[in-house]
C-alpha cells in the first residue's frame, strides 16, 4: 500500500523483469510430441528436458539438443543447462545409427571393396559406406621414442552403441594380446591406459581428432591398431 509522508507519496513497487521461453523443436522426428515450454525470469539457471519426451526418429538416436536444426550451433546434453537472458528454440539433435547410415548392411562387410569395414569407415566418420576409407585411415609415425597415431573419428556420443578401441601390443597380439592395453577412443585430452591423447575439435560436430602417443614400455617394439565393434 502506498505511505504518504508528508507531501510525499511512497509507493511500494515489485518488479519481476522480462521473462524467457525456452521452446523445444522435434527436428524431424517421426513420431511423438516436444517437451512442454518453459518458462522462467531472467537470468535463471534452468535445467534443460532431460529427454526427447515421446520423440523418435526412425534410424536415429536422440542426444541432446542444439540452437540450429542443422546440429551445427551450441549443443546442450540432456543435463544440461540454459540461462535465461533470451528466449531460445532447441531442436532435437539426431545421430544416426549405423543400421541408417549403411541401409542395413552388416558392420564387418566392405561394401565397396575398399580394405576397411563398413562399421570402420562409419566410426571413422566417413559420409556412407560407398566412401573410399583410404584418406581416412591412421597415420602412425615414430615420435621422440613413442609411436603416434593420428586420425578422426565421431565423437562418443556419436558412436550409436558401437565402440572405438586403441589396442596396444609389443608382439603383434603373439604372447602380448591386444587387449593387455587397450582404451575406448575418448573425446577429451588426457592419459588413460598409458596412451597420451590429445583430443581437438572438426569442422565437423559429431567428429573429433585424436592424435595418441604411445610409450614403447619394452624398449624394442610397439604396434597399435583400432578396432571396432558394433
């Protein structure tokens, strides 16, 4: 109520601030319905649908949402969050599995007779299975004492189920097998499993570059390759 003192008026004012909607968009999805808006005041940590609700999309997988259809603005994961300072529309982003990628063709078979896999040339981030994989094979290279390997390849949450694995063996797998030291290709820098990995961004979002350096721990040899599993 308002207090008056003297030939003044106070008048007691609330005021809450612009509010912001975040607006999701099913992206092509081929069944189902978006989650519901929401709506909050400025500048409030919100946390994001942590799901695609009812949506699915044929031959895909849903991971998270993005600022363009296209898969190419800012990627928010289903936990993640949005501040609000402006109202926004997410789109669903879809991967898609290698089942769609390859039109049903099984993931050890080299449609095009190129040396490498179809599962392979899918992990390694090719556009189909009809695609040469040569250009997109490891580069290995002797570096201070360690063996580096160098290549692209989709992004963990790009890999639909299937694994990337760096295996590592003094022998070629004879006595020492490749799995005595192995890691899933990660999408960030670090050492695991003792394989240096030095992760950095595509042009492409669903891709990443790997360079891994391997110690030669026996002091004689050291072999590597990529394996690839559905």
């Amino acid at each position: 109520a308002p207090t008056i003192f003297g030939n003044s008026l106070l008048l007691n004012v609330t005021s809450t601030g612009p509010t912001y909607t975040v607006t999701y968009h099913n992206n092509n999805a081929t069944s189902g319905a978006v989650p519901s808006d929401q709506t909050k005041n400025h500048n409030v940590s919100l946390n994001l649908a942590t799901n695609s609700g009812s949506l699915a999309r044929t031959g895909y997988t849903f991971a998270g949402w993005n600022t363009q259809a296209d898969g190419l603005g800012t990627h928010y994961t289903v936990a993640g969050t949005y501040t609000t300072n402006a109202s926004v529309t997410l789109y669903a982003k879809w991967i898609m599995t290698f089942d769609n990628w390859s039109g049903g063709t099984g993931f050890g078979a080299d449609t095009n007779g190129d040396g490498t896999s179809n599962g392979m040339a899918w992990l390694l981030g090719l556009a189909n299975k009809n695609t040469n994989a040569a250009s997109r094979l490891p580069v290995v290279t002797p570096s201070g004492g360690n063996l580096q390997v160098t290549f692209t390849c989709l992004k963990v949450a790009n890999r639909g189920g299937a694994t990337l694995k760096l295996q590592v063996s003094d022998d070629l797998g004879v006595n020492d097998p490749w799995t005595s030291q192995e890691v899933v290709v990660p999408d960030s820098s670090g050492t695991v499993n003792g394989i240096l990995f030095t992760i950095s961004a595509n042009a492409d979002p669903n891709l990443i570059n790997v360079q891994a350096s391997i110690p030669n721990g026996t002091g004689s040899k050291v072999f590597a390759r990529l394996m690839g599993n559905p």
